[in-house]
C-alpha cells in the first residue's frame, strides 16, 4: 500500500475536504485494481470526514463505494446496508443518477442473495431513470443485470433478448467492463441451455477483455464459469486448469466464498480424472504405462517433455505450459 500512498499524498493535505476527496479518490483507485479491503480502510476514513463537514455528495459516494466494496468481498447484507444509505442520500439531494446507481448496486445485493424477484425491482426502476437521465451506459448495465435476474429464473430466452439489447449499447458506447459483462451473461444463458461450446466461446471473449482492462475479480469469474461449461463437456483436463486459475486469483484478491466453490470443483475434477484412470488401466499382460503418463499425454505436443527435460515433473509441466497459455491470450 506504501506506494499507492506516494500517489496520494493524504497527510500533507491540510484541508478536511481536499483529504477526504484524495481518501475517496484512493479508495475508487484500489477497488478499481480489486484490492476491497483496503479500500474499505479509506472510504471509511473520508465518509467520517465527509460527515463532519456536513457533504452530503461526498457523504453518499462513501457509502456507495462501502456497499460496493462489501459486495465484491460477498458480505452481500453488509453492502446492502451501505447501499440503502447511500440511496437515502441521493434522493435527499436530487441526485438522480447517484440514485439510479444505488438502485443498481441494491439490485446487485439483492441478486447475489437469491431475491431475483427484488432484484428485478431495483433494476427496472435503475433502468427508468437511466432512460430518462439519456444514460447509456447506465442503460446498459441494467439491462445485463436484468439479463442476470431473469436467467436465474430459469427464463433464458428473455434473459438472452436483455444480454443482446445490453451488448448494442454497450458496443455503441464503448464500455469494455459492461461488454464484457453481457458476453458473460450470454455464456450463462447458453449453458444453462446446454449450448456449452457456444458458452465457452463468450466466456474466452469476456475473458479476454477482463484480462485487457486489468479487472481480476471478473477474469476470475470468466474462469470459474469456463471451468463449469467445459466439465459439462467431460473435458475434465481443461475444466482442471480453468477452475485452478481461478483459484489463484481469488486467493490473492481474499475472496473466500469463491475460493472454497473453487477447491470444491478442483477435488471433483481431481477426483473423476482418478476414476478415469482406474477404469481405463491396462489389462494384465499389457505394458503399465508410469504413474504420469496421463500428465504428459493430456499435454500439448510441444509441451511434451524430451528426454533432455525428463528430470522435471510433468505436474510441472503442465503447470508451465497452462500459466503461458493463459498469459497469452
């Protein structure tokens, strides 16, 4: 964090308000690189000082950027509580468009807690005011939303419409993070309807966008998902790899409940691979391959180990060759 400080030098800041916008400029700065925890420190320290003073702007993007914060660390009752606060302050204020986005963000809340029915509320009156405000990108976001809602309803012809009319505006206006966002939810809705080929093309495309805007929580999100379609495909090597990046990256951004869903799926693919191998071992008489044959035979041939490379694991290997595969593309 020492050197996110010399970016924003806060305590040679003497004036309240110019410190709590630095603070709350901080704060937007390490959700923006996924860092919640930390964020959470700052929002709160500037919502004090915002209160103080009696900046009731600067008082309800705090509380937005807590609930927000609290939500992507799936404290999903704590965001709401934040969320509703920040709500109240909008439309105290007449801030439509800060009132539309805390209508988005309960929406959010309420969604992840399995309220789709609420959920679904939230988002129609966000997307009111959006249309009313001209704002497309606020459009855009609610639409997918609204898309996420109604397939979780198991409604997945509907929630396709939503995802297509939210992809148009997001491509017209060029919001990568949203675009990104509708592909995903596109991927969903085709593998809820079992279309998981064309759910794994729309993840590798939400994927690639994340990975280019730098937004680790929705790589990671695109892997997990990845990883579900192409276990459904029986394509357990591959699901392996997909659900073990995720991993990695919602370990480092501290997001447990997403880490414990991950090694879930990682013992389940550990664990049918196993079997696998079992039903498959050679009948007596037969030449037993080694105990890694598998390992090298699920690799790509130029990932394959030459005799020049055999000291090394083909655990390893495969490692290797799927950290540079990802990384790549």
């Amino acid at each position: 964090i020492g050197s996110v400080l010399d970016l924003f030098p806060i305590k040679s800041i003497n004036r309240p308000l110019a410190q709590a916008d630095t603070l709350t400029h901080l704060s937007s700065f390490l959700s923006s690189k996924s860092r919640f925890i930390d964020a959470i420190d700052f929002y709160q320290q500037s919502l004090a000082i915002y209160r103080e003073l009696g900046n009731l702007h600067g008082e309800a993007v705090s509380l937005g950027g807590l609930g927000s914060a609290y939500y992507f660390l799936g404290q999903y009752s704590q965001a709401i509580d934040f969320h509703q606060q920040s709500l109240a302050v909008q439309r105290e204020i007449g801030n439509r468009t800060g009132e539309a986005n805390s209508l988005c963000s309960l929406g959010n809340a309420y969604y992840s807690l399995g309220q789709y029915l609420q959920s679904i509320d939230f988002y129609r009156q966000s997307l009111a005011i959006d249309r009313e405000m001209g704002n497309l990108n606020g459009q855009g976001g609610s639409l997918c939303n609204l898309g996420n809602a109604y397939g979780a309803l198991g409604q997945y012809l509907q929630a396709i419409e939503l995802y297509q009319q939210a992809l148009e505006v997001q491509r017209r206006v060029g919001n990568r993070d949203f675009e990104a966002n509708s592909l995903g939810g596109l991927g969903n809705a085709c593998q809820s309807l079992g279309q998981y080929p064309q759910a794994i093309d729309l993840y590798r495309q939400s994927l690639a966008i994340k990975h280019e805007i730098g937004d680790l929580d929705g790589e990671a999100r695109s892997l997990l998902n990845m990883g579900h379609a192409l276990a459904r495909l029986d394509q357990h090597y591959e699901a392996l790899q997909s659900y073990q990046q995720a991993l990695a990256l919602y370990e480092a951004l501290g997001v447990d409940h997403r880490v414990e869903q991950c090694k879930k799926a990682i013992a389940e693919r550990n664990r049918i691979i196993a079997m696998q191998q079992r039903i498959i071992a050679p009948s007596i008489g037969e030449a037993k391959p080694s105990q890694n044959d598998w390992w090298e035979k699920s690799l790509p041939k130029s990932a394959q180990t030459s005799p020049a490379r055999s000291s090394r694991s083909p655990l390893a290997q495969w490692q290797q060759w799927a950290l540079r595969f990802w990384r790549g593309r």
